[in-house]
C-alpha cells in the first residue's frame, strides 16, 4: 500500500489568541522524560452506539469539533464483537469498526480526542497477512514529530492484540483467523511535534477464556491524547478508548484460548 501523508493545519492566529499560543517544534521526550508545555485543551468525544450483528461487522464515527482536529482515537464494543478498525476517517473523524463472533447482536461506539495545539499528521501503510498466520506491521512518525496516539484497520476474521506506540515505534500486532484468505493490514500513526510521554500502566493476569481490563493514567498534570494496549496470542481486543474520568486509557480484551495471557494498557499524554 503506498504511503500517503496527510497534514492538518494549525488554526488561525486570531483562535490560537484565545488559548495559550502556538505551538513549537521539541525533541522527541521519549518514555521516561517528562512532557513540556502544550498549548491548547484536549476534549474527548465518543459517538452514538452502533449495533453489530449476529455474525456481521459495524462501524461507527465520531467527529471533532469545528475549528479542531483530532490528537488520537479508538473504539469500545462489546464483548464478543472484537475491534477491527480504530483510525482516522474523512477529515478530522475517527472510526471504530468491530466483528460479531456471536450469535446475538453486539454494540460499537468510536472514540476520539481533539485539540487546536499544533498540527497534527498522519500517514496510512499497510501489509498482507496470509491465511491463519499471524501478522504485525510498525511505523513512525517524522524525525521532528512524536506520536500522539495510533490508528489501525484490520479485517473480519484478523483481529488484533496489540496496538500502541512501543519503544517509539507506533505497531499493530494481529491473527488472520481467515484460513483460507488474506487479508491487508492498516497502520496510522497520528504525530505532532509537540512533547508527548508515553505510559503504560501493570499487567492484568487474564486466565482462559476470560475477559479483563487494563487502566492506565496520565501525570498528574497531563491529558490523554491517544494510547493503546498489548495482549497475548489468541488474546483479541473489544476496547481500546480514554477512561470514564478523562485520565488514562483503557484496553479490554478476550483469552479466547486455555491458558493464561497477560494485558497492559497504554497511553500517551501531554500538559494541556
């Protein structure tokens, strides 16, 4: 898949009065290094519930605010309907996309955080996974920029277990359950050049076919702009989205396996 480039302008000089400045270019602060000043509010907004049905797919959107675009985004659907696309669509939305592997109908809600700090960037790559194997692809933002948070797309029957930005490099990990097809795999990184940290929060001890959550907070101080989260093989992901309070981020995920897995969640912060 080519790669393609999108940026979003910086609004205008006279909006930017109204809030703290503009935005300048920083070193990357990696993990550990605490997040510099931002320069605008980040709101969260999630969209209307969509069903899924019995054995079928859904998507829904959610856009940002005029005059705003989007810093990162996800999805939250039901048990048993496991995400298949969290990712930028047209303009400043982001769409989140699931799979029913129920007999009853699920739900789907996507899930995106705005700003008017900086500009924000993406680029859409993407590789093949052959049938019943497993499959990741990885990629980075700019040398100037640092990720804000992560976009994928998956397809029915590839679901994910990883997605997040891991060692500076933004990765999405996931089983092609297709045997008989195969299928492209999506990754967006969304990036700015404003200081971001990344966090991630302790491992939740998932056993057997069972479903667990992850949370993690930003510092006190900093605002979620993206995140993500990390499972185990056979170990697919029906949330990945900010967390009721606006602090952190949360995954939530499913062992469709016997034995036990392991899932973190991860976010992505800066001072608003």
């Amino acid at each position: 898949m080519p790669h393609q480039r999108v940026r979003i302008a910086a609004v205008t000089a006279a909006t930017v009065l109204t809030l703290a400045g503009a935005a300048t270019a920083a070193p990357h602060p990696g993990p550990d290094r605490p997040a510099a000043t931002a320069l605008a509010p980040h709101t969260q907004h999630v969209s209307a519930t969509v069903t899924v049905p019995a054995f079928g797919t859904a998507e829904a959107t959610v856009p940002c605010p005029a005059g705003t675009r989007l810093s990162g985004g996800g999805g939250r659907s039901s048990d048993g309907a496991f995400l298949i696309r969290s990712q930028p669509g047209a303009g400043t939305t982001w769409v989140a996309g699931a799979h029913n592997r129920y007999s009853v109908p699920g739900t789907v809600s996507a899930f995106v955080i705005c700003t008017t700090a900086g500009d924000q960037t993406w680029g859409t790559t993407g590789s093949g996974v052959q049938p019943g194997r497993e499959g990741a692809h990885r990629g980075s933002c700019f040398q100037d920029e640092v990720a804000t948070g992560i976009g994928w797309r998956a397809a029915p029957l590839m679901y994910v277990s990883s997605a997040g930005v891991f060692g500076g490099k933004s990765a999405v990990e996931v089983l092609n359950e297709d045997t008989t097809s195969p299928h492209d795999l999506q990754l967006t990184p969304v990036c700015a050049t404003t200081p971001h940290s990344q966090h991630t929060g302790p491992q939740i001890l998932m056993q057997g076919y069972q479903t667990a959550t992850a949370r993690v907070s930003c510092p006190v101080g900093e605002v979620p702009t993206g995140g993500g989260g990390s499972t185990g093989f056979r170990t697919y992901l029906v949330t990945s989205a900010g967390t009721a309070d606006g602090r952190g981020w949360e995954v939530r995920a499913t062992n469709t396996t016997a034995y036990p897995r392991s899932l973190t969640a991860q976010v992505i912060c800066t001072r608003p």
